[in-house]
C-alpha cells in the first residue's frame, strides 16, 4: 500500500507556468485551477509516493481577490505631530547621552534582514481588475510562501476528492488515510558553509536561524515579520505575545529581586529572628507523635531567617506592585496587539465561515436545517441532546477535580506518616531537620504525581470533548483548551493551594488536636510559621516542571530527528544524504503538535499563574519566569526552524480564548495574595503587636523597636502532663535542664493551663483575625479599584494608529474612486470609436 504526502510546494517556477494540470492521480483532489500534480518517488521507502503541488500565478491571483488578501499598493507617509521646544530640548538632552551608550545593541542589523516592504505600504483587497494600482516588482515573490501556503490548502479544503455529499476537502483525505501527511516545503537549508555577514542569507530559513534561532542572539529583539512572512499570523503572534511578556517581566522581576535583597540587608535588623536566634530557654513541644523530641525555639533560627528573606516589610507593597502589573501587562498587550494587527493586516480580517466537523456530520447527518448565513441544509444538533451531553461533560470535569483533591489528600497522609518516620531516622541530618525533609519529599513525589496525571488528563480532555460533539474545529479547539487548563491548573496548584491556605490551620493543639481518620495527626507549620513550605513548594516545581517541558519540546524531537539521521547515515552514506531533495528531509523531521500551538500557550499561562497567584510569598517567581523565558523563546525558534516541518501558515487576530483565561488568573491573584499575606504570612500578627500589645502600643509606631517581645507574645504554654497517651514523646525533655519538662510551648493565642478556661482563645487571637479579615478586605478593593482605573486610562488603541487607520481608510477610498473613474473613461474612448454619444455624460 503507497502512502501519499503531499507537500504544497507553492514557490513558482517559470518552467512549469506553460504546464497543464492533466495528472490526477487515483484517490487525489480535482484540479481547483490550474495546479501542476507532480508524482516522486521517496529515495530513502518505495511505498511512500510524495505529490507536489505548484501554483502559478494565475490561480494565486484569482484564489487571493476570493480570500480578500490584502497586498502592498502605496507606500506610508507619516506625518510628525507638532512638537514643543521643551520637549525638542529634551530629545537632544537624551540623544546626547544615548552617544555615550552601545548603538541600538538590542536590535538586529537592518542590512541582513531582507527588504519587507509590505510593511511600509498601505494594504489593500487584491483585485485583478485593479492589478496595476499595486506594488509589483515580481510576480514570483508578489505573494510570499505563507500567503501562497494559504492559498493552495484554501483550495485543497474546498475541492471534491468523490462524489458524494461530504467527500469534499483534504482534512478528509488525512483522516481517512487515504494521505499520511501534508505540509509546505522549508525554503532550504538552516545552514550554509558561508558567513551570513559576508555572503548574506541563502534563504529566509537560513536567515531566522542566524537572526532569531541562534543562541548568539538571545539578547536581540525578534524579527516578527520576517516570522509571521514565513510561518503566517498566528505563530507570528504566539512569539509576539511570548516576546511582549518577557519584556514586561524585567521590571517585575527586578522588584522582586529588590524585596528579596532588602529582605537580606535588613536580616540583622529584624527584631522577630533575633529573638527566635537567642530563643534559647524557650522550648517548643514536639510537632509530631511520640518520636518528635522537644527541641529550642533557638534551633529555628535558620529558617526564621530564610522566612525573612521572603516576608518582610515589602511584601505587601510587591503584592499590590504584581496585581497592578498583571492588569498593566494585559491592557498594554492591547495595545501592542492592535498595532501588530493593523500592521500585518488583520484589523478588518474575519474569519470565514467555518467548515462544520466531519464527526458531527456523521453524528446528524439525519437531522438538518438550513444555516443562516450560507442558506445551505446542514446537520443540526438538537438542544436537549446538546444540554445533556455538556451535563456529562461537566461532571468528568468534576470527577477529575476530585481525583486531583484526593492525590492531594493522599500526599497529606505522606506527609503526617513520614515526618514520624524521619524523626526516628538514623542519620541526625535528616532526624534533625525532619520536616524540610518531609516536605522537599512530598513536592518531588507531588511532582511525579502531577506529570502522570498529565498523561490522564489529556485522554480524558480528548474523550469529554469528543463526547460533546462540537460543530466546527474552532468550537472543539476552545472546549478541549479550557478542559485542558483547569486540569493541569488544579493539578500544578492544588497543593501549593494546601500548603498555602490550610496546612497548620486546622491542627488544634496540644493535648486536643485533631486527627485523620482519627488516627493520623495533622501536620503542625514550623516554629518559624508556613512560609518556607510554600516557597519550597513553589521554587521546586516552577524548576522541575519549566526544565521538564523545556526538554519535552526541544529534547524530545532532537533525540527522535537524531534517530532518523542515524539510520538514514547507515543506510545511505553522508553525502548521499546531503543530496536528498528538500521534501526528503522535511518528512524526516517531526510534525508540529496535533494540537498546534496549545502546548506553547498551556505551559506559559500556567507559568504565568505560578508568577502572580503567589507570588507574595515567593518574590523570585517573576525572576525565575524570566530567566526561562529567555531560553524559551530560542528553544521554540530552534524547534520551528530546525526540528519541526513548516506548519501551515494561518492568521489569527488575537491569541483567542487564552487572553480571557489570563484576566481570570489576574483576578485570582488578587484574591490569593490578600489570603497570602493576611492568613498564612505573620504581617497581620506583627502589625497588631506592634500596634496594640507591643511596648509601642498606643503612639502610632512600627518600628523594630516595637517589635520587642513580639515571639514570646506569639506562643501559648502548654502543660507537658496533659499529652494525650497516643501523642506522649518518647523523651521527656531532661536533657534540656537536667530534670523533665513541665511546660512546652507553641504556636497559637491561647490561654494559659490554669486559667479560668485552659487553652481558650485569647483577646489577641480575636483582634488578629479581624485584622486578618479586614486586610482582605481592603486590599481586594483597593487593587480592584487601582486595576478597573488602570485598564479606563489605558485605551485600547493608540491614537498615532487610530489615525494611520484614518490614513489607510481614505487612501483606499481614493483609490477606489481613480479605478472607477478610470473605468468609465474606459468606457466614454469606447462609446466614442463606436461612434456612440450620449447626453449629460459624466465626466
């Protein structure tokens, strides 16, 4: 059996513009215009047959005013706002120290970079009747590879391949397998045994390797139109919007490197860690059953200076710094996005009516009604069929949820088991540091967790959204992408969401805690609080998981194109090799993913989550996503121009459904932050302190100072004979002053044994939650309210596009009126040879 590929070669060639489409070859499309069908047998596999298309000029013209492309037809004339003489001297002053300074080093040398002149031209419908008012120097180069790409499957898709009513278009054919794949041709070779600057670029593939894929160029802005001329619109996007983001992490990065190095300068200032470090009389209770020993406040003192580092006086002001940023980011990628569109030709662009999914088309193909739009009968969906299956969508979604809770769960019983059992370890390493081993445990098998779950997800995704049966594949597309990002999301966040919002909150406390199935004790936070769990949480799996994935798409197809080249060396010799034709070597390399660019958008908008949701107790978040930013984005130039074969080219207007789902996580930062600091930080216990119980109290300070006796206000006593039997230690604390403990202490407000009510809530547990409360509060208001002023100040559009649109607009007009009125001179030279006049004739 012959497998068929073909490869829409569209580059056109003068010796093949006098050929006739006269070959269709069995099982083939029909000729939609005049294409040439070239037969070639594969080199390397006999039972694979390559079909190679070419488009002459005449069927890219004619198929272009059908699809409205828009081409170059005059070039742009900007005109200069008026300009102060203030602002004059200003621009003077900055071009005098900008002399001082590296010329343009982020940008790319202009002179390697080839001559894109639709950029600098005003764009209108192609028309063949008005063929002359456009920009022509070369018919072959007029239409570039991505719009002639386009235009062949725009073809392809709306010819019958049989007859019959549904044996229309070649997705069809693909999934039948009547064709194993089909794809446009690479330009050539990525390399070239000369030097770029010497000899030029051999091909726009060789070009975007030197300029854009190569890691000498990490530094450099990216070339995007030279991106979107040869990859088409959407991954044109994708990297715009990927670039615009790492731009817009610098300054959120570097605040959060200042909170992090003001946390570090203010260490041997901070009053609560001095404490803890000479807390050498106080003597804390065991945080777990019958191994945990009793142990000094003062053995703390590491990680109270570690929590420091993250939570200190800056925190709340990078937590709003973050909220604000997310929203500045989204409404200035607006504005980016539409200059990106009226540039590239997509303000006025509209998708076309979508082809309805073969699958629903079998589904019901025996119920129709007449669409709308096309006046044409078409499988229709019944409404309460269409309810019901979305009920049994949503509950796998449910049902997934909760098998992601419970793994949580399952990691929670880990947790409350082992740090029993690195308690009683031999090592002293681990026995003493039992809980930091319990946790970096816990989030490494988490991980595993998460990345097997991974694999589950995607088949279920696929089998909810089969199960719904959307009609078109932009329908299917959105559904199994929002699928897709509340399970890996859930997944990624679920424990961080535990470590952060309810571990150590529900313990209860000595002598009356609360238990698992009433069995296992739930696990205690450090003397130090919870902070440094959530930072371990997030610092190992934002690396594991960005390296993980960084492998998955660049290693992963290396490793397998490595393989293909292997067996092709033993086969064929090197230099028989090298003379493979082009479409040889691209069906060797990998094909993009099945689901397009989904992977690519999945992984940063979830990193994106991890960099603003809790980002308060992990300032590095943002210089962590920059750093693998940087490399993400060579790694995926890599992949596009070296591994992958070239993707059709589409156009896109925006990135879709993901900009809805990235407003979604910046609400939801707000929220978590305010949690964050409110509940599991000690900001709130210590602005009370300082406020009201502090030796400040009253005067309207707080400073450190103030914070004197802050960590022995902070901890309840506890009368060591009250243990229940189960949770007794195994030592009974003589080793600290020579005869056994009468008292521990611990982390809560409460009252003393002998009190009146033993272990009763204390008035400073009541001021701290409603202070806790009221901090949520106001800082969700405060930062909504900076936020929906933020995006009414910024608007969408600048005003220099609003009026180069204005421009554009009236110059199309302009250009319409000379055509018709061209026309009609036409005709007026005509009526007159034909010795035809009328009366009142214009002009």
């Amino acid at each position: 059996m012959h497998k068929n590929l073909y490869t829409l070669h569209t580059t056109h060639r003068k010796e093949d513009s006098s050929s006739e489409c006269v070959y269709r070859p069995e099982g083939s499309l029909s000729r939609g215009g005049c294409f040439l069908f070239l037969l070639q047998s594969s080199l390397t596999n006999s039972d694979i047959i390559f079909v190679k298309l070419h488009a002459p000029w005449e069927v890219l013209g004619k198929y272009a005013e059908l699809m409205n492309v828009r081409m170059p037809f005059r070039r742009k004339i900007y005109y200069l706002h008026r300009r102060y003489k203030f602002m004059n001297r200003i621009e003077k002053q900055i071009s005098r120290f900008r002399g001082w300074l590296p010329r343009k080093p982020m940008k790319l040398d202009k002179e390697t970079l080839p001559d894109l002149e639709e950029n600098d031209c005003y764009t209108a419908p192609f028309s063949q009747q008005r063929i002359h008012h456009f920009i022509i120097h070369n018919k072959d180069t007029f239409f570039n590879n991505a719009t002639r790409s386009r235009i062949v499957h725009h073809i392809l898709q709306r010819v019958k391949y049989e007859e019959g009513k549904n044996k229309i278009g070649l997705n069809r054919l693909l999934s039948n397998g009547s064709y194993e794949a089909a794809f446009p041709l690479h330009e050539g070779s990525y390399r070239s045994k000369n030097s770029i600057k010497t000899h030029g670029a051999e091909n726009h593939r060789h070009l975007l390797y030197e300029c854009w894929a190569s890691w000498g160029v990490w530094y450099k802005y990216q070339p995007l139109d030279l991106v979107r001329r040869y990859f088409g619109e959407k991954i044109g996007l994708y990297f715009a919007w990927l670039g615009w983001y790492t731009g817009m992490l610098f300054p959120a990065a570097f605040i959060g490197l200042f909170v992090f190095l003001y946390g570090v300068t203010t260490l041997n200032h901070c009053q609560v860690s001095k404490e803890v470090c000479q807390a050498t009389d106080i003597i804390m209770c065991p945080i777990c059953d019958k191994y945990c020993p009793f142990m000094r406040l003062s053995d703390s003192c590491v990680y109270a200076k570690v929590t420091h580092l993250f939570d200190n006086g800056a925190t709340v002001f990078f937590a709003v710094f973050m909220a604000v940023w997310a929203t500045v980011f989204l409404e200035f990628w607006k504005r980016r996005r539409a200059v990106i569109a009226y540039d590239w030709d997509l303000i006025d662009w509209e998708e076309e009516e979508e082809e309805i999914r073969p699958q629903f088309e079998a589904k019901y193909s025996k119920k129709e009604r007449m669409n709308p739009i096309s006046g044409k009968p078409e499988p229709y969906q019944a409404f309460a069929d269409k309810c019901s299956r979305l009920i049994v969508s949503a509950s796998g979604i449910f049902f997934m949820i909760c098998v992601v809770i419970a793994a949580v769960f399952g990691i929670v019983i880990y947790r409350v088991v082992t740090v029993s059992t690195f308690a009683a370890f031999k090592w002293a390493l681990i026995r003493n540091n039992s809980q930091v081993a319990t946790t970096g445990t816990a989030v490494c098998i988490n991980f595993c967790i998460i990345m097997l779950l991974n694999v589950l997800y995607e088949k279920v995704a696929l089998f909810l959204t089969n199960l719904e049966q959307p009609r078109t594949e932009s329908e299917w597309e959105n559904s199994f992408t929002l699928k897709m990002f509340l399970f890996q999301f859930v997944n990624l966040n679920s424990s961080t969401f535990y470590i952060a919002f309810f571990l150590g909150r529900f313990t209860g406390h000595p002598g009356a805690y609360l238990r698992l199935i009433n069995r296992w004790r739930l696990e205690e936070c450090h003397p130090s609080g919870c902070l440094i769990d959530l930072c371990m949480q997030m610092g190992i799996i934002m690396v594991l998981k960005q390296t993980w994935n960084n492998f998955m798409e660049l290693g992963y197809p290396l490793i397998q194109n490595w393989w293909t080249r292997r067996k092709l060396r033993q086969e064929y010799g090197t230099q028989r090799k090298t003379s493979f034709p082009q479409w040889e070597k691209d069906y060797n390399l990998q094909p993009m993913n099945a689901y397009g660019l989904f992977d690519e958008y999945l992984e940063m908008i979830l990193q994106f989550g991890f960099t603003t949701i809790f980002v308060a107790a992990f300032p590095l978040a943002p210089l962590l996503a920059l750093l693998n930013n940087i490399i993400e984005i060579r790694l995926d130039a890599y992949k596009f121009v070296t591994q992958w074969r070239r993707p059709l080219a589409s156009r896109a207007k925006d990135i879709g459904i993901w900009y809805g789902i990235l407003e979604g996580i910046g609400i939801l930062s707000v929220i978590t932050n305010a949690f964050v600091i409110a509940v599991t930080s000690d900001f709130i216990p210590r602005l009370v302190y300082a406020y009201k119980y502090g030796p400040c109290a009253g005067q309207g300070e707080a400073g450190q100072k103030c914070m004197v006796g802050y960590v022995n206000a902070s901890l309840s006593v506890f009368l060591v004979s009250d243990f229940e039997n189960r949770s007794e230690p195994t030592s009974n604390g003589s080793e600290f002053s020579g005869s056994p403990l009468k008292y521990c202490r611990y982390r809560d407000y409460r009252d003393p044994p002998h009190s009146p009510v033993p272990y009763g809530y204390t008035l400073q547990f009541w001021h701290v939650l409603a202070a806790r409360l009221a901090f949520i509060i106001v800082f969700e208001h405060l930062v909504f309210c900076i936020k929906h002023l933020i995006s009414y100040l910024i608007p969408d559009l600048p005003k220099d596009l609003r009026d180069r649109m204005r421009r554009e607009k009236y110059l199309i007009q302009e250009m319409m009126y000379e055509a018709e009125l061209e026309r009609l001179q036409k005709e007026r030279k005509e009526r007159k040879k034909n010795g035809k006049s009328y009366h009142n004739e214009w002009p």
